[in-house]
C-alpha cells in the first residue's frame, strides 16, 4: 500500500448509505468487509511504522538517558498525519478495490 498517495479523508465524512452497501445489497455485510479490511491496514501499517523507528533506535544501559531522535520524530510525524485505517478501507470499498465473497451464495465480486 502506498501511504504517500492515499485518497481517504483524514477527519470524519459522511458516506452515502446507498453507495457503501451497493456491492452486497447487505449494509450489514459491507460494513463487516470493510471492518475486516481496516483490520489488515492497521496490522500493515503498524508493522511498517514499527520497522521504520527501529531502523533509527538506540539502545542504552542507562535508563536514565533519553535521547529524542529526529528521524524517528518525523516517522512518527507522518503515520499520525495519515488518515485512519478504517478511513483507508471505506475508501477502498467505494473505489471497488476490496476482493469479497460470500460463501453461503457462492457468489461474489472479483476487483482488481
């Protein structure tokens, strides 16, 4: 996923209801696949953020120094800056990017 270039609203919107449950007919449904999907960004996202601040970390014997490092603050900057998972996946849902099927119909919708 590239963070840099995501569409999502970073406060709060509000979504046509008729748009997100479109797909499945089941605003119920819709709203457990994409609940789903914000799960997986949240994992995604914080082991990438967690990756990246430990490229930066130093590590002391002493507890009683800190030392703040630039880089890590301006990691930690940007993915409290991005809009949140849940955000990312509704998003996701309306531009028809979230694979989903039901199994009881067996039927479903392929998205590229």
């Amino acid at each position: 996923m590239d963070l840099k270039n995501v569409t999502a609203a970073a406060s709060t919107e509000t979504y046509d209801r008729n748009v997100l449950d479109a797909p499945t007919n089941n605003i119920y449904e819709a709203i457990s696949v994409i609940s789903k999907r914000a799960e997986q960004i949240n994992t995604d996202i914080r082991k990438e953020l967690v990756e990246k601040l430990e490229e930066f970390a130093t590590y002391n014997d002493s507890l009683e120094e800190i030392f703040e490092n630039k880089e890590q603050i301006e990691v930690s900057k940007f993915y409290e800056k991005l809009p949140k998972p849940h955000a990312l996946a509704i998003q996701e849902w309306i531009d028809e990017k979230i694979y989903y099927r039901n199994t009881a119909d067996n039927q479903g919708s392929i998205k590229a």
